[in-house]
C-alpha cells in the first residue's frame, strides 16, 4: 500500500519529468531581458521603489514607536522616583 506521501511525491516527480520534456522554448520578457527604455520595466522598476518606500515607512514607524516607549518609560520612572522622595 502506498502512502499519501508517497503518492503526492509521485506526482510532483511525473509532473518535473513533464515539464522538462516540453520543447517550448522559455522566451524572457522585456523585464527579464533587461531592455532598460521599455514602458514595462519603467513601471516594474516603479512598483519596486514604492514597496520599498513603504516597508522604510513601516520600519520607521515601529522604531519611532520603540524610541517613545522608551523616552517614556524613562520619564515615567523619573517621576517615580521624584514621588518616592517627596
């Protein structure tokens, strides 16, 4: 009795054989071909500024996060202190 395992592995080998026996050739893209005037890699090198932009932002964020939780917990236990010796 063969496993699911082994069947699912079965199936992904009978599925790589497929794919490398196929005689299509892989044509690059304007992107992938690197045609640096193209309207597409224009708009893909765009896409990437603007999700690095956004990740920078989201970083900053929790760093200027951790920086007010520390200023203030810093000023809080001052004014602790402060009460204590008063």
């Amino acid at each position: 009795m063969i496993s699911r395992f082994h069947k699912q592995l079965m199936i992904l080998a009978l599925a790589a054989v497929a794919i490398l026996q196929s005689q299509a050739p892989a044509l690059a893209c304007a992107i992938c071909y690197g045609e640096p005037g193209n309207p597409m890699t224009i708009g893909l090198q765009k896409g990437v500024l603007i999700l690095i932009g956004a990740i920078a932002g989201v970083l900053a964020a929790f760093v200027a996060l951790i920086v007010f939780f520390a200023l203030r917990s810093r000023k809080l236990a001052q004014e602790s202190e402060q009460r204590e010796l008063d």
